[in-house]
C-alpha cells in the first residue's frame, strides 16, 4: 500500500506542483534550505480557467468572465453581459500519471433594476484517479478512487461607477481513503465550509497619450474557513487560504484591437512550519499548530529562516526576511484581443526554488462567435521532469448580452 499512498499524498499536497529540479540543477538547489507550504485541498486553488491559465494564472483583475468566482467574484459587478457560464476541463499532472483531471463549471447572472448585482455560482471536481489499496504484505485490500469537489455560491455588488465588492460560500468535500483503516486510525472523508471577499475598481476613463484606456484593481483572500482532518486521531491542516492582489491595464488600440498588460501576487495565508531541534524545540520560527486566524496574521511573519549549527554547537539564525518575501509569488502577461472574436494570450508564473519552484511561460488563444466562445492554453516548464509540464486547459463559454444599455447603466 505504501506506493499508492505515497501517490496519493504526492498528488494531494500543495508540493505536489513544485518544479522539479534536473541534473545540473541539483548543486543549486542543495545550497537552498527548501520550506514549502503545505495545505489541504490544494485543488481549491488550481486556475480551473485557460483564459486567466494563458496569462501566467493572473486572473485577478482581468475583464470579468464566467470564471470570475475563482479570481475576483466582485469584477461580475462589471460585467457587460446580462449572463454567462463556462465549461472547463484540464487533464492534470500528465508526466506522473495519465487519470487525474479537473473539472469546472461555473455561471453567473446580473439582476436588479440597474444591474449592479450579480450572483451565481460555481462547482469544481477534482478526480486523483484510480488507487488500488494494499497490506503490508501486497494483498490486494480495495480498488478506489479518490476524489474532492468544492460547491460555491457567490454574489457581488457593485457600489458605484468604479467600485465593486463580492463575497462566496462554500462548501468543500475531500475523500482521499474512502474510509479505509489504517492501523488503529479509521479515515474518513474531509468537510471544510469556507469563504471568500473581494474587491475590484475599474476606472474606464483613462488616456494613455491619445490612447483610450481602463485601468483596473483587484484583491482577493479566498478558502477562509475551518481545518481538514482525515482521520479521527490526526492533527487537522489548514486550507489553502490565499491572498491575490493585482492590476491590469487594456489599450483600447482602434475600433478593432485591444491590449490588456496584467500583474498578480500571490501569498498563501497559512503558518510556515518552524525548524526543530533534535529534542522538538522549536529553534526558529513560529509554532504552526494554531487556529485560522491566527494562522493567518502569523504568516507574514513567521518564516523560520536558515539556522546553521557550527562543529562547537553554535547556532547561527540567517534570512528570516528574506523568506519571507520568498513566499510571494509573482504572475502576469497579455491579452490582444481583435474584434472580440480571437484572443491570443501569453504569460509568466515565478514561485522561489524553495517555496516549490513552479517557473513557468503560459500561451493559449481564444475564438468566440455570437454566444459562444472557445478557449485553450498551454503551460511550458523549463525543466522537463516537472510536473505541470505540457498541461492543457480547456473551455467553452456561452455569453448573452441582453439589452446592453439597461446591462450596463455607465452606458446610458
């Protein structure tokens, strides 16, 4: 059983996503003290959209769309479309195994006399493939298929010409075992209620020389919500609690073409795991067995460091600072547009080696046409045994605009 184990966590844990380093990379990365983060169902926060997926998973403060529930759930607020929704599916982890996937669906619709709310919702499935459960021994115990779903309800408000706000609830199911004992534990699925707030600001009347332009802003901290635990004698983990902030500008070229530059940063809000003596005393750092909101406030400043110990037993603390603006993670890249029919995408992803090292060049196209619209991108690594190498999304979107004065009110 072990080998299906070490899968499963493999493919269930935040690392899991970590670029792996090659040959003539492995004296870099020794020199570096490796501290990632780990939380439960890190599905939650995988981009399920190719659209934002194309521009480097910078999705924050892009025009809003269907997939706007993951990103930003108060840029609907903003929405030109009476109502949207979105199919997508990406096949994922392909240079491990070949029967993991995710899949999303996802809608919204604006109501109100002047159209300044919107709700809608989203459901997010994430399937670990086929495991085949053993004993110590390789008896066969059971065949299963792990698997986690997130169901969201959002709603956002628009505040005025230029400011929205967005709030989600959701309700998170992780059955990693499916109630398989393990020694003395018995397992169970995991149950997590969470939420999500947001913020967006779109200000459309910008001029970049004799350019027209809209400048927009975006935050959001999603999957605030309680720990996961899988077993009834196992310490709980937290869930990948996650601040976005971003910002894009889009230059409105002529009638036809459009350019949208976009920006995203990226921090899990979760305690970092301190260094430990031989004796379990923490020598730097923070205890990260904590609730969730302290959890939360702990992380911007609770990253342990390097700590050296010398042949005569002295200990040496180094980079604390410096490790903790490692846990930034940096994203962005373009959007050309012509004529609303076909987009062509092109973006950059940036995590530190030793926060899990995902580097990686993103590219996708988009062609829409009446209501419909398809989408797909591309995820290109630098180092060939990654992971998330070669992973592909894809979409298809459906748009109704209604009457577009009475969508819109700025429009009238």
């Amino acid at each position: 059983m072990n080998r299906f184990i070490l899968l499963l966590l493999m493919t269930g844990s935040f690392a899991a996503s970590a670029q792996s380093v090659g040959d003539d990379q492995e004296d870099k990365a020794n020199q570096i003290q490796i501290n990632t983060i780990t939380t439960a169902v890190p599905m939650a926060i995988i981009t399920p959209d190719p659209r934002a997926a194309a521009i480097g998973d910078a999705g924050v403060a892009l025009s809003p769309d269907a997939a706007s529930f993951h990103w930003n759930t108060a840029k609907l607020g903003f929405a030109k479309e009476k109502s949207a929704f979105t199919i997508a599916y990406s096949p994922w982890l392909r240079q491990l195994v070949d029967d993991i996937h995710l899949s999303y669906l996802a809608g919204y619709a604006k109501i109100g006399k002047e159209k300044r709310h919107a709700v809608g919702g989203s459901l997010r499935y994430f399937s670990l493939g086929n495991i085949t459960f053993t004993d110590n021994i390789g008896n066969v115990i059971r065949e299963f298929s792990p698997n986690e779903f997130e169901l969201l309800g959002g709603y956002s408000f628009r505040l005025s010409d230029r400011s929205s706000i967005g709030m989600n609830g959701k309700f998170i199911y992780s059955n990693l075992t499916g109630g398989i004992n393990m020694g003395s534990s018995s397992t169970g699925p995991g149950l997590a209620g969470a939420v999500d707030i947001s913020f967006a600001h779109f200000n459309e009347d910008v001029q970049i020389g004799k350019t027209d332009a809209v400048w927009s802003f975006g935050t959001t901290i999603s999957n605030i919500g309680n720990k996961i635990s899988y077993t009834s004698n196992a310490s709980r983990d937290f869930l990948p609690t996650n601040l976005r902030i971003g910002t894009a500008l889009k230059l409105e070229l002529d009638k036809y073409n459009s350019l949208t530059g976009t920006l995203n940063v990226n921090k899990l809000l979760v305690p970092t795991k301190p260094i430990y003596d031989g004796d379990g005393n923490i020598l730097s750092g923070k205890d990260s067995d904590v609730g969730v909101t302290m959890g939360i406030l702990q992380s911007f400043y609770d990253a342990p460091g390097r700590v050296d110990i010398s042949s005569a037993g002295d200990t040496t603390f180094k980079g604390k600072g410096v490790e903790e603006w490692r846990e930034y993670n940096f994203s962005g890249g373009f959007e050309y547009w012509y004529s609303n029919i076909l987009a062509v995408r092109a973006g950059y992803f940036h995590e530190h080696r030793s926060k899990g090292g995902r580097q990686y060049l993103t590219f996708g196209a988009g062609i829409y046409y009446s209501v419909i619209g398809i989408d797909v991108s591309y995820l290109a690594t630098f180092v060939r045994t990654n992971p998330l190498a070669n992973t592909v999304r894809f979409a298809l979107t459906f748009k109704f605009l209604g009457d577009k004065k009475k969508t819109d009110p700025s429009l009238e």
